[in-house]
C-alpha cells in the first residue's frame, strides 16, 4: 500500500505487516526455529496438592534408549528464583505447594522418548492435608497477615475517604449484595514454548532462548538472574507470539526448566506446554467474592461505595487480583471504601489476565449500578450521568481526558437504547425473553519508560529498533506507522526490529502501555534523527548514514492527571423461557481510548476483547475437584469458550479524543478495555429479560431455571 506522502500513516486501516507470513507459515514461533541436535523436555508434575518428595525412581526411565537427563530436586543445579518467585525455585527442594508443579522432568533424543520416559519415573510422597477452597466467611482472612503487600505491584490494597458506614446507615437508597466470578484460564492458540541454547565463546558462558513471551528485556533479566549470569549473556528472542492476554507477561516454571536441561545435557533444548498444562503451573485469573454496598439519594446521586474484595493466591508467589481498584475512579461519591484480601492456597500461582481487576471488579460494580437503578426507577445511563466526577475521586486529579459520557451517549444512539422500556419481561419472540442491558469499561492509560534507535542508511531506508514484542495485537504494524509519521516518510521506508533482548530495553506487552510506550520512545528517537539531520548535515543524509538513540523516562504528567480509557457497552439478549440458555444477538462498544493509530488493528483488539467478555458472562469456569486440589476441565472440550456460533453481531467504535498528556502521539492503549464491562452488559441484559439477577458468573442455564 503507498501512501501520499502528505498522508498520515496512523491513523490509517492499515493491513497487518506480519500478516502474510503469519498465514503462509513463513513466521517462526519459538519451537520451530531448527536447531541442530536439539533435545526435548517432558515435565513430571505432582499428583499432590501439598507436602513432599519422598523418593523418585528414575531406573527404568533411565534405561530407556535416547533418555539423555532425568532432572529433579536430587540433582538439579542451583538457581536463584528471580523476583522472589518461589514458583521459579525448579526442583530447589522436595517440597510440594499444588498439584502439577514441576518435581522431575526427563531430556531425551525425541518427544515420543521423552513422554514415555515421563510416564515411567515413579514418586513417591509424604501429602499434607492441603487448603484450597476460596470462602469469604474464612475469619483467617481478616488478619493482616492477608492483606495483600501491593495488589497488582504498585496500588494501595486498602483505600478510604470520607465514612462510609454513617453514610450507608443514613442513605434513602441502599444496596448490599455480594458478586463472583470463577477462575478461568487463559489460553492462546500458541501454548507456551522455550527453547535453550547454551554456547560458550571462551570468555565464559552464553544462553539464546527462543521464547513465548511477553517482553523480551523481562525474560532476559529473569533468566539472568535465575542462572547467575550478566544479562549480556541471555538472549531472548521473540518475533512472533500467538497471543498473550497476560499469560506470558511473567516468567513461569517451563522457561526455567528449559534453560536448565540444555544447560545440564549440554545442547539445545526445549519444552512447550501441552493444552492440559496450559491450565496448570503457567498462571490464572483469580475467583472473586466481592462485597459492595452503594448509599444514594433517591436521585440516584451516591453518598457511599464500598467494594471489598476476597481472592487467592498461592504460597509460591502473591499475585492480587485487583478488583477493587477501577471502582476508585468510576463515580462521584463523599465516601468510599475499597479492601483487598487474599486467601494463600495450596494451588499453582495466579496471574495477570486481560485487564485483571478490571474484568472481574467491573462487572460486580457495573451490575450493582444497574440494581441501584433499578431501586431508584433511573434509566442506568442517566443514573451514570448524575454520578460523573468532576476529577479523579481517589486522588483529586483532574482527568487528562474522559470520554465515559460521551461514549455512554453514542453508544445509546448507535444501540437504540430505549430507556422508556425498563420493566423486566416485558419484550418477547415467543419463548425467547428479550432485554438490553448497558454498563462502563475502564483500563488505565499507563506509559512505562522505554528506549528506541532510529537508523537511516544513504538510500534514505530507515530502521527502528526496540524491545517490543507483537503478542499478535499488532505492534508490528502499529510502531512502523507510529515511524513513518515521525520520521515522514512512507511506511514502506521504514523497517522496524522488535522482539530481541538485545535491542533498546523496553518493558512487556503489559498493562496496555505497548504502543503508548514504545509509540512514545520511537517518536523521541525520530526526532533526534531528523534535529541530527538538521544540525549537523544541513538536512540530508551523510553518505554513512546516521543513527539516533531516544526514549523516555516516565510521564511526568501521570503526576497531575488521572489518566485512563473508557467505554461504554450495550448488550442484546434473548434468553429461553424454558431452557434457560442465553443467546446474545447484538453487542456494542463504543471506547474513548486517545489516538486510534490503526482502526483495524485497534478494532481486533476490542473485538476479541468483547467476544472473551461475552465468554466470562456465560461460559467461562475453571472448575476445582477440592479432593485433587486442582481444576478438572483442564482442556477445551470442557473449559467453555465463546465459539463462533455464540457470537452475534459487534459493533465496534470510538469517540474523537485528544489527550495532549498521555504521551506525544496521544495514545491510551487499546489491548485489554475491551472484556471491561462486556460481563456486566450481559447480566443487566438478562435481567431486563428474565427479572432475574445473576450475580455469579458465569450465567449458566441452571441459574436462570427457578
Ligand atoms: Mo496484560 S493481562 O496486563 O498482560
């Protein structure tokens, strides 16, 4: 595709730029780069939820032909678990935390080899009875010993102003109802993968790892730190993900233990996830118990949110899912309240997944808000109008922009909301119920420090050079776009480099900070060319062209504004009357997200996002067998997803925004707002059909068959 030069590239439908190697094959993911003489790794995991090793017998496994290493806490190198990530210590000792950790894991000359060989080590265990139930009325809970250190690494687990309790006692209007949601597994097509391969160049050793990751300069740092090494001397490698949804974003045991076995049988190894392992030891979201009361005047207006929240995490790690924090900036009150607290199981570590606390903290606040509509006879939206703060009201931050009422506004024109028509069980086809239900999306618009080189050769071909990584939500496109404004030139003269540790460090595919970040540093390193070019060469290129390092160091406007998107998503259901089964013919969205650089690529991202939110409001569990300790629908024929035929039509689109403070190019990031508020749009549309209110997801049949 050319493009006039006076055209902007962002801004643009561009295709995909990796999209013609994606589908022909020609894109490499991390198992299939060829290596001469490679290995292969098959874990052994625990059958006991918690207590330890007693004895392997490997013997047999052994004898096997083309058996190369049995590994385990017997004979394992030494590691320091980067982070603090007890998760990470592989076969450090013969203790067991959950079910399916790592406790041996054979190296043979084939998978076939290596798979049999897995099957034949015999362990043996001392159990201890394990603990792996989630209840919020467990009393332990309230001891300060759970309260999370900082939920997501950086929010406050507790916040309060005003007093919420006289405020509550006081309200002419009062709700009190307590929400859930499972835990649920996330799954990309591409399971993950590690492959090793150790060299030493005489001045000591090296490890390149070829790896499904989220963010190449991270995994690098952990393997580093693990194997006690520089981090000049861990590559990581990266081109191509087949998704992420936060599933990558930390390091997980596989990765260590692949580096490990190449290094003990001395050649190139590797390992991927089976799909059942993929709902093992690689992360999770949390359930939830959320606790939320809402105060208001008989206008709607509140005087009081409290939104307190029970989840898990594991012994080996502490990882909370931070429900409550997008409650903090959602409405106008004088008082509120929001508590996090964790249950430690004897279970695999949990995880980021896609917008995590968002996802599960929205639909319990957005379904309250409906109920509190409801109670005081307000059309939702209008009651969300009445309770738009002026500023941030957790911090007293003004907004560096926030498009939830404008969204909220489109979307009811785009939907055709009618909200002359709030009565339950009132529209019908038949034996199908019908209802409409709206309700917000939030994500924070966060910018991470970041570095980029910007290249030029005599021909005038630029190169641009960064850390990211495409988890398959576009960067690849994206960035080149982002480039070519700054550089202006044609996207076709730019040839961009990401998904190598050894390019400008950026941090992770993460918190959709992505192109905001790497947008931001890329812009920076243009620049620099371009005043270099200016300066010091009279506005040409030199003969041995020319090259410029750029990137920033953080946002200072984060200090002065609350920063982040919003949306608005209005949902159509039809339930059956005698079946109880949930069809959704018609979703929208409609998201305030700063600069849209590819309306494409972006419209992917919140389409994906909104068809998963479709999938936690009525499919999604991660069932527990609390005698195993473990989920038992470990494997698509029995975790429920979303397919084709449950989705209908989705209508996808934005508000014009401008935000000048989140970053030069305007951008708020896109990857993870989309599955916020989808769930709650869902359940407020089933109650407008049926009068019932489901307040744990998912909204399975049974629970609309009273
Ligand atoms: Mo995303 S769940 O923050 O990797």
């Amino acid at each position: 595709m050319t493009m006039p030069s006076t055209m902007r590239a962002t801004g643009a439908p561009l295709n995909r730029l990796d999209g013609v190697q994606k589908v022909t094959g020609a894109a490499k993911y991390s198992y299939e780069y060829p290596v001469a003489g490679v290995t292969y790794i098959v874990p052994v995991q625990s059958t006991i939820a918690r207590g330890r090793v007693s004895s392997i017998d490997a013997s047999a496994a052994r004898a096997l032909p083309g058996v190369l290493a049995v590994l385990s806490h017997e004979n394992a190198p030494r590691l320091a678990p980067p982070r603090d990530d007890q998760d990470l210590a592989v076969f450090q000792s013969d203790a067991v935390a959950y079910r399916g950790q790592f406790v041996a894991a054979i190296v043979a000359e084939t998978l076939e080899t290596a798979r049999q060989a897995a099957s034949m080590v015999a362990v043996r265990y001392e159990e201890q009875p394990h603990d792996v139930v989630l209840r919020a009325d467990r009393g332990d809970l309230f001891t300060p010993e759970y309260v999370p250190q900082k939920p997501f690494g950086f929010y406050p687990a507790d916040s309060a102003h005003g007093d919420v309790e006289a405020a509550l006692a006081a309200a002419p209007v009062s709700l009190d109802h307590t929400y859930t949601t499972p835990a649920e597994h996330h799954n990309p097509m591409e399971p993950h993968t590690t492959l090793a391969i150790w060299s030493d160049d005489g001045t000591g050793e090296s490890v390149t790892v070829y790896d499904t990751c989220q963010g190449v300069s991270w995994r690098r740092d952990d393997i580093a730190i693990a194997f006690g090494l520089s981090s000049e001397r861990v590559r990581v490698i990266a081109p191509y993900i087949g998704g992420g949804f936060g599933s990558r974003g930390f390091t997980h045991p596989y990765a260590i233990l692949a580096v490990m076995a190449a290094r003990v049988v001395g050649r190139p190894a590797k390992l991927a996830q089976t799909r059942q392992q993929m709902f093992g030891p690689v992360g999770y979201r949390s359930p939830t118990i959320q606790h939320i009361r809402l105060g208001a005047g008989r206008d709607g207006r509140l005087t009081a949110i409290a939104h307190e929240v029970v989840a898990q995490t594991s012994a080996l790690y502490e990882m909370t899912e931070p429900a409550a924090v997008p409650t903090r900036r959602m409405y106008a009150t004088p008082n509120f309240l929001t508590t996090h607290r964790l249950a430690r199981l004897d279970l695999p570590a949990n995880s980021w997944m896609r917008a995590p606390g968002e996802s599960s903290g929205m639909f319990a606040l957005e379904s309250a808000m409906d109920e509190l509509a409801v109670e005081c006879g307000l059309d939702p939206i209008e009651l969300r109008l009445r309770n738009e703060p002026a500023v941030d009201p957790e911090t007293g931050l003004p907004y560096s922009s926030r498009g939830l009422v404008a969204c909220l506004r489109e979307g009811a024109e785009r939907f055709g909301w009618a909200p002359s028509d709030p009565t339950p069980r009132t529209r019908r086809a038949g034996r199908w119920l019908i209802g409409t239900g709206v309700a917000a999306s939030t994500y924070p618009a966060v910018q991470l420090p970041a570095s980029a080189r910007v290249a030029v050769d005599a021909a005038g071909r630029y190169r641009v050079s960064i850390a990211a990584v495409d988890i398959g939500t576009g960067a690849w496109t994206v960035l080149s776009q982002i480039a070519a404004d700054a550089l202006a030139v044609p996207v076709e003269q730019v040839q961009l480099e990401i998904g190598d540790s050894t390019l400008p460090q950026a941090f992770p595919a993460w918190g959709s900070t992505g192109t905001a970040s790497w947008g931001w540093a890329i812009t920076d390193a243009a620049q620099k060319l371009r005043a270099r070019m200016r300066d010091e060469h009279g506005g040409t290129i030199p003969p041995e062209g020319l090259e410029a390092d750029g990137g920033f160091a953080g946002n200072p406007a984060a200090q002065q504004f609350s920063m982040h998107a919003f949306g608005a998503q209005f949902a159509e259901v039809r339930v059956n009357e005698d079946t109880g089964e949930v069809r959704v013919p018609r979703l929208l969205g409609v998201f305030a997200a700063g600069r849209i650089v590819n309306p494409k690529t972006a419209r992917s991202q919140v389409l994906g996002g909104m068809t998963w939110g479709l999938s936690m409001a009525l499919h999604e569990e991660s069932v527990l067998d609390p005698r195993f300790g473990d989920y038992v629908n470990h494997d698509f024929a029995e975790y429920h997803i979303a397919t084709n035929a449950d989705v209908g039509e989705i209508d996808v689109s934005w508000i014009d925004e401008e935000d000048p403070h989140v970053n030069p190019i305007g951008v708020k990031g896109i990857g993870e707002i989309g599955i916020v508020g989808t769930a709650a749009a869902i359940a407020n549309a089933v109650y407008h059909a049926t009068g019932i209110r489901v307040r744990d997801l998912p909204i399975a049949l049974d629970k609309l068959l009273s």
